[in-house]
C-alpha cells in the first residue's frame, strides 16, 4: 500500500501485493439529529475482485452514536 498526498488529494494505492486497507478522518462530531454531510471525490483506476457480488469502492460513515451506513459503489 502507498498512501501520498500531493496538491492536497490523497493517492491510495493498494494494488501491489495483497494489502487491503482503509482511510478515515472526521472533522468533528457527527451527529446524527443535527445531520452532516459526507462529500468526496474520487477516481477509481482500476479494481478487480473474485465474486461480481463486490462493491468497487465502499464509504462506511458511522456518526458519533455509532449508527452508520455503508455505500457501496
């Protein structure tokens, strides 16, 4: 895995070998009565995967209550 920031984007690559990993951040509490917002950019190069039953990419935000979501693109 190779994780690098430049032009202050992240570049994660996890194509070489068999790491499979994740990145998180918050930039405060969420907080699910009063609400947040969850927005990103993104630029899949390429993925591949055994089963047709996977998602490409994948977000899981869990507010500060632990309830979540995952999105699965």
């Amino acid at each position: 895995m190779v994780a690098s920031v430049t032009g202050g984007k992240l570049d994660f690559d996890t194509t070489a070998g068999t790491v499979r990993a994740g990145w998180s951040t918050t930039g405060g509490v969420m907080d699910r009565t009063t609400g947040y917002t969850l927005s990103f950019d993104l630029q899949v190069g390429s993925e591949s995967h055994v089963s047709n039953d996977r998602a490409g990419f994948s977000v899981i935000a869990l507010s500060s209550d632990l309830q979540g979501i995952e999105l699965g693109f």
